[in-house]
C-alpha cells in the first residue's frame, strides 16, 4: 500500500485537503438515488476508494478531483453497485454541465449550487467591476455580508476576535441556507451604497408639497433597492374644493399614477424593478373607482393595491346595513352605501383581476405593540405594516434545513432539530439588529422613525419542503399544528434574544411607551417576526417560497427580465428514485400537469405530495391563520384558486380570513392576469400557442 495521501488537487488548480468524508457522502447520495439504505456500505466503499488513491497518488504526485471520481466510478462498478455507479454518473455529467454553463454566466460556483440558484445570484446579487465583470464567488458574497454585519458589535465593545466569531456565525447560517437576510441586504452589505432595508411605509398627506416630496423619497428608496407602501386614505377625493385655488381636487388616484410613473423610469440600483403598496381606507368617497382600476390591464402596474377594512365595515357585511364614506378634509359624511355592494366589488374585481387584495386594520392595529404610533400601510407584499416613515429588514429561515426525510409515524416534533433552530433563530435576531445600525438610510426621517421602534421581521422560508421531509400533507390538521407550533417556537425565541440585546444594547427609544413595558424589564425590537413571500432568496436556498405549498412539482418561474427557470421538486423526485417508480414518462406527465393526483402513484405519495391547487381556498387560509397567531407583524400569502372558482368563493375566502385572525388576504385565480410570475408548465403552453405572453414583471 502507498503512503497516505494528504492533499488534492480542484479544478481550479488550488490545492485543499484530502477529506474521505466527502467521498462517504457522494456515494451515499448516489445509492439513495436508486433506493440504497446502508450507509455502512458507503463508508465501506469509500475506504475501498481511499485505498486505490493511496496506491497510486502521493503528496508529491497530488490527485485532481477528476481522478478520484474516476475511482469512485470504477470501484462501484467492480464492488456490483451498477445501480448506484449510474446514478453517480450522471449526477457528475449534470455537474459538469452546470459548471460550464457557469463558466459561461462568468461566475465561479464555489458551492455547488443548483444552476437556477446560480442564475439569480448572477443576474442580480453578486459584485461586478466597473466593466459589468462579476468579481466575487457566492460564498465571498456570504463572506462580505457576513463580515460588515458583524462589524457593528464595534459598537457595543466587541474587539476583533468577537467580531470575528459573529462574521463565521452569521457567514454560517447564510452559507449552509439556514438563514437568509432580505435582498438589499445581500446586493448592498459593504458597498458604497449601504441601503439593507427591503421595506419602507411613507406617509402621504393632503398637501401638494408633502405629496410630491414623497414622490422624491420614493425615487431615492427604490434606486436603492427598497419597496415603499402608502395610504392615500388622507387625500381629499375627487371633485373636492380645493380653497386655495378656488378649484377642485382630483382625487388620490390621480395622484397615485404620479408615483407609477417615477417607479417606471427608475430601475432598483440598477438590479430590482420598484415595488408599491397603494392602499385606500374602505371609507374614502372615491373607493369604488379604486376597487375596479385593476381590472383594466395595464394601469398602475408599478402598484399591488388593497382595500384597509375595518371590523365595523366587515359587521355591516354580515348584518347587510348601510356604512358611511367620509371626506378625510374635513371628516364629514359624504354619502351612505350598502356595505354589501362594496364587499361584492372588491371581491368581484379580485376575482377577475387578482386585485385589491384586503387589509384589516383593526386587526393590524390591535395588535400593534407601538399603539401611539397608528399603522395605515404595508410594504408590497403586506407582510410589514408600518407606521409613517418606518423602514425594515427582514431575512428567513429554512425550515426545510431543520428536519431530516423522515416519514415514521413518530411524533412530528421529534423529528425536528428544536437546538439547532434556536441557535439560528437567536443568531438571526442578533443579525437583523446589526442591520439596523449599519443601515445607510435614504432619508434622516427614515432613519429617526427606525431607530424608534427598532422593528425586525425574522421569517421562514422551506415550510412546504418540510412537510414533504416530515410525510405530512400541507393542508391537513397535522401541518396547522406544525405551522402553529414552528412559528410559536421562534417568535418566543427571537423575543427572548431581543430581551438579552435590550439589556446589553438598550431597549428601543420608545420601550416605555409600548405594550412590552410592564411584560418585560428590556426589549431592543418592538417586533420580532415576519413572514415574508422569500421570491428569489428562496430560489438561492433551493427550497420552497415563505410558507406557500409547492406552486407545482414541476414548473417554470418568471424572474428578473422574463427568464424562465425550470424546477422539480427535489425531495419528491428522490421519494420516486427511493421506491423505483421514476420514469420519464411520469416525470413528462407531472411536468404537464404540476401534480401527480392525476397519475397512478400509491395513494400515500398522492397524499404527502400536493402542491397549491390541490389545496382548498379554505385550507390555505386556515394555514395563513396559524402561522399569524405567534407572528408579530403579518403573514404574506395568496391564496390559489383554480380558474373554475366563483365570486362566492372569494367572498368565502376574504370573510374567513377576517374571522380567523389574518391581518390580510390576497387570492389569485389562475389565468386572471395572463402569465404570473409562477404558472404550471401547461398553461404557459397554452399561453404561448394563443400568442399571448402575459406581464413577465407582475406580482401574483
């Protein structure tokens, strides 16, 4: 036998050490690719491996990566596992495919990341030189993040050796995507442009300048990657006297089409196209004209728009009485309307358009921990209702990450990693704290009304693939009670962290002022959690988005500027592998259809493997709802609906959703707005065949 082989040579001709490990869990991977469960055997084979390398390389003759898989492949075939040296070869040819076409996209996958993964992060995250040349690999991005968030513990006595143990505990997380922080913070962490919040609520008065300075704000939050929402609620409506001019005023929609037209022509940093949330309260005079803009394609396409309900409308819907509409000038009663007409528009033009979605402000405001500071608006997505001039960042958790594929009927919270969640929900806090002073704000304002309350929204991201890992069936009893639970856990976690940071930091500036004071001695953040939809850093983290179901188990995803990205659901293609039941013809039907309830899988598989339309509207609501009951500020979700679903349906949605807690609702009828940014591979057929191309940019 030779002497013991040390070092390796990669393909980039560094040279790192030999590790056996690595070889263990490639081929472990290949057999449970065609069913394999002995990881003993695993281990056997790579010793096996590690013996012919030992024989035929040294430390002066160092092998290439090439050359050990070359073993690997020999010594599977000659030890009889043709099933699993198969799978190990095409796994490398896949690999090797992904490693040109990055060579090609001009960036160094230092990962192995997923090729889809690779493409958002070249399109719109990783640094480039002044010629557009990207400079940097995914993990030096995680490294450059990692490293300036874990500066500001300069700030409260931390020397270079406790900096140090931050940036490896934050570059950690980030890198074995446990963890990920919103957008902004990812492009823009240690660049000359600073900005790391993705949410920002403005405030918009009745007053010419105050609107077009927040026309200017807006301008300068979106170059900087950030989103903004607005209540338009305090603007005189349409036709009113406008007493300085002795003429009459043409209303918030008027107004809101000048905040589209600056979101058009300004591009986020250059990365990010703008984002709006334009909300009207229910009782504004001109909230009809609002509720049906939508339904006209092509206008306000820079906004999502919702409707802030509040609970005496909501009454008068179910006792079928008049409600007031109220001139926000002077307070005075305008008109009366059956409120049941209004609640049948809002649901017919979301029905037919996707849009207005629904705010229940009495909700958002009761549970408001900052009562002195009321909420009117959301950032775009709703998931972050805000007082005026606030901004926060958010980053996400992976909950696919803390569970092993497990599908024993032992109680589902033995199979999750509580210790490890802990850890990386407490890291997390910590982390989005850091953001808050290192933030480079786009306003002095901004910045006051931040450091105020401090608010942080920790989220999730992956709950669809946890449940699959788990055998349980999105939509059942059971993954309520995971939601509930899960969600339970790390908001009593964060809120624990940003206790012990109050005691070492200081609370927020207005702790005495806040429901906390009287619960707890200290609080650093008046909110802890948020969950956000995730979009692309969930395309990073190859998992599923915030804590929607899977949109299809094969489908194409819309990003950026209209490329379309392919995915499969890993795990239940390893499921199909596991039981010998992959083929390319069910694979194709699958694809086709974006759900296996059609096909002739065991009825287990049907069962655990569903994906967002083979859910009831009522199911996505009541998941919705327990994820909100332990989140601090809101929950983003939509609810899917086949094309088949009515108005009724819709009404049904949004009044649950009252009842159950939310704090909001969205639904999304398939086919109402042309291609959405997610569609299941065949209506994109169907789509494309009509020559129809729908808006590649719209928010579904």
């Amino acid at each position: 036998m030779g002497v013991t082989v040390t070092k390796i040579k990669k393909r980039d001709g560094r040279v790192v050490p030999f590790d056996k490990e690595k070889i263990t869990n490639a081929i472990w991977k290949a057999a449970q690719a065609v069913g394999g469960k002995d990881r003993e055997e695993a281990e056997r084979l790579a010793d096996a491996v590690t013996k012919v390398i030992n024989e035929k390389y040294s430390d002066q003759n160092i092998p290439g990566v090439e050359d050990i898989q070359d073993i690997v492949e020999k010594v599977l075939i000659e030890e009889g596992h043709a099933k699993t040296a198969k799978a190990y070869i095409l796994y490398r040819h896949r690999r090797t495919v992904e490693r040109e076409l990055a060579k090609i996209m001009g960036v160094r996958d230092d990962l192995k990341l997923p090729l889809n993964s690779l493409q958002v992060l070249q399109r719109r995250y990783l640094l480039r030189d002044d010629t557009g040349e990207i400079v940097e690999t995914p993990s030096q991005m995680f490294r450059r993040v990692a490293h300036y968030i874990a500066s500001a513990e300069r700030n409260y006595g931390g020397d270079e050796t406790t900096i140090k143990e931050y940036a490896d505990a934050f570059y950690e997380i980030m890198v074995n995507f446990e963890f990920i922080p919103n957008s902004p913070t990812l492009m823009n962490a240690d660049t000359p442009l600073g900005q790391l919040s993705a949410c920002f609520v403005l405030g918009v008065k009745d007053d010419l300048n105050d609107i077009f300075d927040a026309v200017k704000y807006t301008a300068l939050i979106h170059k900087t990657g950030g989103g903004t929402g607005f209540a338009f609620s305090f603007l005189r409506p349409k036709g009113d006297r406008v007493k300085a001019t002795s003429g009459v005023a043409s209303g918030p929609l008027s107004f809101m089409r000048v905040f589209d037209v600056a979101t058009d022509v300004i591009k986020q940093g250059g990365k990010r196209r703008g984002a709006n949330m334009g909300i009207l309260h229910v009782w504004h005079p001109d909230i009809e004209e609002f509720i049906t803009m939508k339904q006209t394609p092509g206008v306000m396409e820079n906004f999502n728009i919702s409707v802030a309900v509040d609970d005496r409308f909501m009454r008068a819907v179910e006792n079928d009485e008049e409600y007031e509409l109220i001139n926000p000038r002077n307070g005075e009663s305008v008109r009366k309307v059956r409120a049941k007409s209004i609640f049948e528009l809002i649901t017919y033009s979301a029905w037919k358009s996707a849009e207005p979605g629904v705010l229940f402000i009495d909700t958002i405001n009761k549970t408001n921990p900052t009562p002195q500071y009321p909420i009117n608006s959301t950032n775009p997505c709703g998931e972050v209702p805000m007082p005026d001039y606030e901004s926060c960042n958010l980053g996400s958790i992976n909950l696919e990450k803390f569970v092993e594929l497990d599908w024993s009927k032992t109680d589902w919270r033995k199979k999750v990693n509580w210790e490890r969640l802990r850890y990386v929900v407490r890291i997390a806090v910590q982390f989005l704290d850091n953001v808050i002073d290192l933030n480079k704000y786009p306003l002095p304002i901004i910045e006051e009304a931040t450091k105020r309350h401090r608010r942080i929204g920790l989220g999730v991201m992956g709950f669809a693939n946890m449940l699959y890992n788990m055998g349980i069936k999105y939509g059942s009893p059971e993954s309520f009670e995971v939601g509930e639970e899960v969600m339970r856990f790390i908001t009593e976690e964060a809120r624990k962290m940003s206790v012990e940071l109050g005691r070492a930091r200081g609370s927020f500036p207005e702790f005495e002022k806040s429901v906390w004071k009287g619960k707890y001695d200290a609080m650093r953040n008046a909110t802890v959690t948020s969950i956000a939809p995730t979009g692309t850093i969930s395309m990073i983290a190859n998992t599923s988005s915030g804590i929607e179901p899977a949109f299809a188990l094969a489908y194409f995803k819309i990003v950026m500027d209209g490329t379309r990205l392919y995915y499969g659901n890993s795990i239940f293609e390893h499921a199909l592998k596991v039981r010998g039941l992959y083929s390319e013809e069910l694979m194709k039907k699958v694809i086709d259809e974006g759900s296996v309830q059609n096909t002739n899988l065991p009825e287990d598989l049907k069962d655990v493997f569903v994906a967002a339309y083979d859910i009831t509207p009522e199911q996505h609501v009541k998941m919705q709802a327990a994820f909100q009951k332990y989140t601090d500020l809101a929950v983003s979700k939509t609810v899917n609906m086949p094309p088949e679903a009515t108005v009724e349906d819709v009404k049904k949605v949004y009044m649950l959703a009252w009842k159950s807690g939310c704090k909001g609702i969205t639904i999304y009828r398939e086919g109402s707005r042309g291609i959405a940014v997610i569609e299941r591979v065949k209506t994109i057929k169907k789509q494309d065949e009509n020559g129809g191309n729908g808006n590649d940019d719209e928010v579904g």
